[in-house]
C-alpha cells in the first residue's frame, strides 16, 4: 500500500493530442455536454501525475495526507473531525479497481451487497434494507451529491464516473449531516477529481474481463487541456460485462428444494455500464474561479435475481442520471471569502426498460418514476484570527418527483385487449403523478486552534444545521444535526482524536409514495400514496461517538485505530403490506459498538498492510454475537504491494475475509420467522501491473494489467429478498491495455 520506490513517468505529447480526441469522440464521450462543479469541498488538486517523478507515499506522508471532506476545506486527514479513509490514484491503479463499489468494498466499516443491477451499501452493522442502493451514504463529485434521486442511490458501478477521471476518493465514517444536510447519515463518500496539468494530455484503455466463461469488454479516457488558470477535462468510460451462467442455492430451511428457481440459470446478463464527464475550469486573481462540471450515467442491467422477477431472461432495467453545477469561488478580502453555486440534475428509465413477471412473457411492466432537481448554495469563510476559522452557509433543493408506478404493457392478445395495450397499474385518471420535495438547509461551522503558542496542535471543530423538509403534504419538524470534534497531535509520530455528532436520513421518494402494479407482488408501497392514514414515515437519525489514535510505532510500521459507539434512533425498516413490502419506523432504537483498526509495513519494495473491522449489536447493555442484517461482524484484508522496477512491474495481492451475516427481515419472515445466517468466505485477489514502460517512445507511456477476482472461485451468496439470496461472481479475470500520451 505503502511504497518508496520511483518510477519516471511519460510527458506527454501535445502533438498527439488529435488522435486522442478522435479515440474519445468515438467512443462516446459526445454524450456529456452538461457540465458543472462543487459547492463543498476544495478545488481538486492539481494532477502532475503525468509529469513529475512518481513515488509512492512514505508511511508518514500517508498518516498525514490533506483531506476536504470532514470539513469541506483542506485540513490533515488525521486531524479532521470525521474517520476519513483515502484511496488513493495510485491504489486505483495498482489494484485496478474500474467502478466505486469495488473500490469502496475495501474500506472497513463499509460492505457492499452487489444484486446484479444495483449495488448497496451497509455502514457499520447498519444497512438501509430492501432496494436499499446508497440510501444511507452520501455519495458525492467533488463536494456535489451525484444520486438518482428517487431512490436516494448512486450507481456504483463503472457508469458512475471514469476512474480516469480520480485523483482520490475520500470517505469519511460518521454522521456529516451538520455540514451537508440530509444523508449524510453513517458515511459521506466524496470522489476528488483530477485537475489537467500545463498543456494537452490523454490517456485511453481498453479492457477484457472474463467471468465465468463468458467475455466481456470495455473501454474508457481521458484528455485534459490547461492554459495558465483555464483547463478543460473530459472523460468516458463504456463497459459490457456477461454474468450468465448464474443458478441459486437452497439457503434456509424453509425453502422448498423442489421448487423450479433452483433448476435455472441465468441467460444473456448483460451489465452494459456508460458515463461521462466533463469539467471546465477559469480564473483570475481578482475575479476568482468559475467552475463547470457535469457528468452523464446510464445503468443499464439485466434483472435475473430480482424480486417477483426472477430469471426471465428479459428483465432489463435502464436508468439514466445526468448532473451539471456551477461555481463562483471568490477570495474577496485576505481573510474572506465566498462561493455561490447552482445545479440541475435529471434522472428517469430509458425506453428499453422492461421488467417481465417470473414464468410469464404475456406481459411486461414498465417503471414510471423520475426526477428533475435545481438546487443552489452561498458559503461564507472567515478568517478572523489566524487560529479561529468560521463558515457560515445555505444551501435549498426543489425536486420535482414523478412517483414510482407502473405501466403494463400488453405482449399478447386476450379477448377485448390488443397486443401493444398500455395500462397504468393502480392509477386514475386525476391521481397526482408527481410530488414536490424542497430542503433548505442553513449551517454555521468553526474551527480553531485555541492555543496556538502553548498547544499549537490542539484543534477544535464545531458544526450546526437544520434543514427544514417537506415532501408533498408532508412536512417533517425541523431537523437538527450537530457535530463536535477534538484533536492532538502528541508528535509527528503520535496523534488522537474524539468525535461525536447527530445525523439524519430523510425518506426518498420510493418510500414514501410508490405505488404497486409490477404483479402486485414483492413491491415497495410508498405509505402516503396509498395508506395515507398511516403513520407518515419520518427521517430516521443517529448519534454517535468515536474515538481513534495513529501511531507510527517505529520507522516502517503505523497503526490506527478506533472504537465507535452508534445509537439509532426511529430506525427505517420494512413490514409486510399484503403481498409487497412498506417502509416504517420502527420503535425503539437499535444501538451497536465497533473497533477498525490497520496496520501498515513499508520498507524498500515491499508494503504490506492489515485491517479489520468488528461491529456487535447491543441491547439491554449487553454485546449480542449475532450478525445484524446484511453485516458481518467482522471483516478484514491481509494485502501486501511488491514492486520490481528491473521488470517495470507492481503487484498486489489480497487475501479478505468475511464473517457471516444476517438474514433480510423479509426472508427470515418467510423462513417462519426463524433468524438464520449466511456462511462465511474468504477471496483472493491478485493484480500485476507494468509502469515506466516507453516502447512508443520516451514521452508516451504504454501500460498493462491482469488480474484476478476471487482467484480461487469461491462460491458465497449474499442476503437477498422475496425467497431467495443472491449468488455472488465467481472468479473473475481481467486484462488490460492503456497509453498516456
């Protein structure tokens, strides 16, 4: 992970600029015109990874990296009043992670669920249930949240954003919904663009993987442009994977064995991922900077393990997402300054989504929900004294929803109905169709260093917020969040912290008002739209605690570390509404204890490194041994990098292991209410890489890397809904070729 070894790096060719622009324009990336920036988090830091000298970070440069999204401002990583772990480019490249869910697979505390079509994530023994995507974890493109707004979910797949596109990706454990507002409830992921070098410079790959035994291919880029304070960079990424070949196993006793869901498999599983991104950049010294930025994604998967749509071979969803912001960053006085921002984003189905019922082809459903969202913020930063630093910001969203319904769609004749008929399910004439969801929001953050000449590393941080929310006809109380943290760095060799702080996840627009009609079956009902008499489902939030400590033990070994207390409360959960699913909250709270800890080694070639994460559930003051839903209680990666620089090469290896996990609610309740779990596994992961490599001469560099995932092709399933658990990918191969020019 850690290394000290240097390679020389290509300078690229402007000359050769031209053909890599053809390359990208032929792969797509006139797809992205929109474009915009972030409101929250710094400027993305200058790339002169192409240029410079490239040398892995020392263990003290990693345990004291600047980070930005604790805070939204530049601070030390260790220092910042949030767990933030970074993933590097360099780790990017060296692992050759190509989406956000297996990149964010590898942080402890986080574990990433992957169905087929959507990937979710559970935070520290908390998951956010059926559908649950990214519900419970902000996702942002530096400092903008990027999700598909109905079901409060970022693609996590390749589509999301190109890794060309990376310099980093920081993820911050705990609540930060003082400082970004709604969802920034267990964790905050924010992707830190890159930012183009002087001159032209490009970059373009294409990719083979093989799964199972079937091929898929890829290929993806990037070109930057940058003139003094202007610079242009766009990217793109297309990527078509096969699963078939897939079947499910018997799981729980009360499955029947005879059933014939166990006798398929699945067929023509096409994840067909593309996404764009393009960002403009301008600025002077008396007028600031003024930034766009904006992106293009489009999921587009087969649905062969759904629920109520099980291998029909036909399912297939498609979800497009597009996102555009721009920003004035202003530094009007030496110690002021202020940056206004505004957006629009808009997400809905592609004409070819069609979901077809298990054993049935007479019909097929159609989703109809959507969204098209403007949203704005003002900050002010205030430096009055060189150790108190102040902000003080609003922010506001209006989100025009189209509620989730469906649309059936006749593939066959029958009596009075004509093959091609469209009915919306469950739908009148004059029922609303859309719903208007507004948040604004207003904070106040302070950081300081109170004793700058006795403890000058004694840092102190502070945050306020509430957001006022209304969905519809409903509107939710005031919503607090607050956030404190204390930090000292005893020596350049020794730092801890204490954290603590409240959060909030409000409802998303699925949960609250969908309506059913895909078979009426295993569909979640959206309680205000149907059963309005019901209790309004309502934000659930979380307060928290942590405390955490990094020591470099001796010159090549660290460690870090840290305990975590978590107590939710009006938590979200799912009960059975006839034949479908309805979000409520549940009573009482739900309270867990945790330990996260990493060791690192780094001497000349080789880095090595191990970390864990251990969650238990709490009730009546007593640890419960029992894993919590779609969580492990423990978790942990043995990885070690070795670089060669005689052969140009750089490997990494891991070994991970999960414990088992809990059951869903819903399928413990068809397995007569009888708690069960899923058996533990262990995979092998393995990349090699070439570096410095120059057979197309001395500024244009050549790369390759193969790999594997699940090397030795373990057989797990992870928790699934509706009868079944979800079979994992097999091993997984995967070649590639890139030129950086």
């Amino acid at each position: 992970m850690v290394s000290r070894l240097t390679f020389r790096r290509s300078r690229p060719r402007p000359e050769r600029s031209a053909l890599v622009l053809g390359l990208l324009a032929a792969s797509g990336l006139a797809h992205a015109q929109q474009v915009s920036s972030s409101p929250s988090a710094a400027e993305p830091a200058p790339d002169d990874s192409t240029s410079q000298d490239y040398a892995g970070m020392s263990l003290e440069e990693l345990l004291n990296q600047t980070v930005v999204t604790a805070s939204g401002k530049e601070e030390d990583r260790f220092l910042a009043s949030a767990t933030v772990r970074v993933v590097t480019r360099e780790d990017i490249e060296r692992r050759g992670y190509r989406s956000m869910a297996e990149l964010l697979g590898s942080i402890p505390g986080l574990y990433v669920i992957d169905d087929l079509v959507m990937p979710s994530i559970a935070v520290r023994g908390v998951s956010g249930g059926l559908r649950a995507g990214t519900r419970i974890v902000r996702v942002m493109i530096d400092g903008v949240e990027v999700n598909f707004h109905p079901d409060q979910s970022a693609f996590l797949g390749p589509e999301y954003i190109p890794m060309e596109a990376v310099e980093r990706v920081e993820i911050a454990l705990g609540p930060l919904s003082a400082l970004y507002g709604a969802n920034a409830f267990l964790a905050t992921v924010n992707v830190i663009t890159r930012s183009p070098k002087p001159g032209v410079s490009a970059e373009t790959a294409v990719r083979v993987t093989r799964i199972g035994e079937k091929t898929g291919v890829g290929d993806s880029g990037l070109v930057s442009v940058r003139d003094g304070q202007s610079s242009l960079t766009a990217a793109y990424v297309l990527q078509r994977d096969n699963r078939s070949g897939l079947g499910l196993q018997r799981t729980f006793p009360a499955q029947d064995p005879s059933a014939s869901m166990f006798d398929g498999r699945s067929k023509n599983d096409l994840a067909r991922g593309k996404g764009a991104y393009v960002a403009l950049r301008s600025g002077s010294d008396a007028l600031g900077t003024l930034s766009l930025a904006g992106g293009l994604q489009q999921l587009d998967a087969m649905g062969e393990f759904q629920v109520n749509s099980l291998l029909t071979h036909e399912s297939r969803l498609v979800l497009r997402n597009t996102w555009t912001r721009a920003t004035w960053d202003w530094p009007c006085l030496d110690s002021v300054s202020v940056a206004f921002s505004a957006g629009w984003a808009h997400g809905a189905p592609a004409p070819e989504t069609a979901l077809y019922l298990t054993g049935s082809r007479a019909s097929a459903f159609v989703p109809n929900y959507g969204y098209s969202a403007l949203s704005g913020d003002a900050k002010l930063d205030w430096t009055p004294l060189e150790a108190l630093s102040l902000r003080l910001g609003v922010d506001a969203e209006s989100d025009d929803e189209q509620i989730l319904y469906y649309t059936q769609v006749f593939q066959q004749s029958a009596g009075a109905i004509q093959a091609g008929n469209r009915v919306d399910v469950g739908m009148a004439s004059d029922d609303e169709r859309s719903v208007l969801f507004t948040d604004v929001g207003a904070y106040f953050q302070a950081t300081t260093t109170p004793l700058p000449e006795s403890l000058p590393d004694l840092h102190l941080t502070g945050n306020v917020r509430g957001d006022a929310i209304r969905q519809g006809d409903v509107r939710f109380p005031l919503q607090t969040s607050w956030r404190t943290g204390i930090a000292y760095r005893f020596s350049e060799a020794l730092a801890a912290k204490i954290v603590a702080g409240r959060a909030f996840q409000a409802p998303s627009a699925v949960l609250g008002f969908a309506r059913p009609g895909f078979g009426t079956v295993g569909n979640i009902v959206g309680n205000e739209s149907i059963t309005p008499s019901l209790r309004a489902l309502k934000p659930q939030t979380v307060s928290s605690a942590e405390a955490s400590a990094s020591v470099q033990l001796i010159e090549v070994l660290a460690l870090e570390g840290g305990v975590y207390y978590q107590d939710l409360a009006d938590p979200i959960g799912f009960v059975r509404s006839g034949a479908n699913y309805r979000a409520v909250n549940r009573e009482g709270t739900r309270r867990n204890v945790g330990v996260e800890a990493t060791l690192r080694y780094a001497q000349s070639r080789l880095s090595s490194y191990v970390s864990g994460s251990f969650q238990q559930a709490l009730e009546d003051g007593r640890l419960v041994s029992d894993p919590a839903e779609s969580f492990p209680n423990f978790f942990g990666v043995l990885g070690a990098d070795l670089d060669v620089p005689e052969a140009y090469l750089r490997t990494n290896a891991e070994l991970r292991w999960v414990s088992e996990r809990g059951a869903s609610r819903s399928n413990v309740w068809l397995n007569n209410d009888r708690p069960y779990t899923l058996p533990a596994y262990g995979l092998v992961n393995l990349t090699v890489s070439t570096l410095g490599v120059r057979w197309l001469g001395d500024r244009t560099e050549t790369r390759f890397a193969v790999g594997a995932r699940n090397l030795l092709d373990t057989r797990y399933n992870e928790p699934g809904y509706g009868g079944f658990d979800t079979p994992s990918l097999g091993r997984i191969l995967f070649a590639e070729a890139r030129l950086l020019l």
